[in-house]
C-alpha cells in the first residue's frame, strides 16, 4: 500500500493523519458565514489552492476543529494554515492560546501574513512548499509531544498527539498506535 501522498519538488512528501480531532457542531453556522464573508486575503490564498490546485493536496477552508475554526486545514497533513491580518493584532493571547490547543492535538500550525498574500501570492506559496517540504519531506515526520509529564518543551516546532499513547511514525508516515 503506498501511504506517501504527494511529490513536491521531486521530494516525496508523507501522510500524517491525526485521527479523530474534536468538532464542536454549535460553530457550523458561523464556520459556513466566515466562508461566505471573503476576506480578500483568504479568497486569494483559497483562489491557489481549492480543487487540489496545490500539488493536488485537499484543502478544507474555515474547518471546525474543537471550540476554533481555523482558516485552512489540510488532513493528510495534520497541518492548519491561518491568516493573519489586522483582526490578529489585538488577539496575541487568543492566538496563542488557540495555537497550544492545536499542536496538543498533534497538528502544525503555519502561519501567513494577510499583508504578504495581499502583495506577492507567488512568494507566499512558494515559501508554504518550502515549509511543507521542509517539514513533510523524505523522513515520515514525528512530532515530539507537546507536554509530557515532567518535561516542558512547548519551545518544540512540531509536535506529536500528546493523548495517544503508543504513538509512532511508520515508514509511510502513518501513526500507529501500540
């Protein structure tokens, strides 16, 4: 069974699926609104990647993922793509407290600045292959936990499922559970 998803620059990139992420159903309404609002930022970023347009990778916009929605989410990669613009600015501890959630849950966050989408979308997409290579590419990827009891490394860029015990990467970058 092949479990590699997708070539980026000739580099395979691997699957890393983080199953069962929390979904609160009271915020589908508001979620199905922000899709329909257009912030320009997003519409340009969503113009490049809907129908698998990006290296044929299946984007969700303003996904539902516990008590927040995210601005992207890509599953296949347990990576969330949010889109900073000057609503952000005032919500530097929101965010951040919104970003621990995330990576506790074992997903990567990348974000992107509205101002950088706004003025040169070729850069910015080129840069979120870099990062997807960077993070995705020739080793199945393995997020070290976030919190673990006695040790604090909340520094760490990536970050594996903190609640699944067992957890381990496979050769094809699918977890797996002991």
């Amino acid at each position: 069974m092949n479990q590699t998803t997708y070539t980026i620059h000739g580099k395979t990139i691997y699957k890393y699926q983080t199953p069962n992420l929390p979904r609160n159903p009271k915020l589908k309404d508001k979620a199905k609104a922000l899709r329909k609002a257009g912030v320009l930022s997003e519409v340009l970023f969503w113009q490049q990647v809907q129908q698998k347009k990006f290296h044929s990778i299946d984007f969700d916009r303003q996904r539902i993922i516990g008590h927040y929605i995210v601005d992207f989410y890509i599953k296949s990669l347990s990576l969330v793509i949010e889109i900073d613009g000057e609503s952000h600015d005032a919500k530097g501890a929101y965010d951040e407290k919104r970003q621990n959630y995330l990576q506790r849950l074992g997903l990567l966050v990348y974000r992107i600045e509205d101002k950088q989408v706004k003025q040169d979308i070729g850069l910015v997409m080129r840069q979120f292959e870099d990062f997807i290579v960077q993070s995705y590419a020739n080793t199945p990827p393995y997020r070290a936990p976030l919190f673990k009891e006695g040790n604090n490394n909340a520094g760490n860029a990536h970050h594996s499922p903190s609640n699944l015990k067992g957890w381990q990467p496979t050769a094809g970058g699918v977890d797996k559970h002991a």
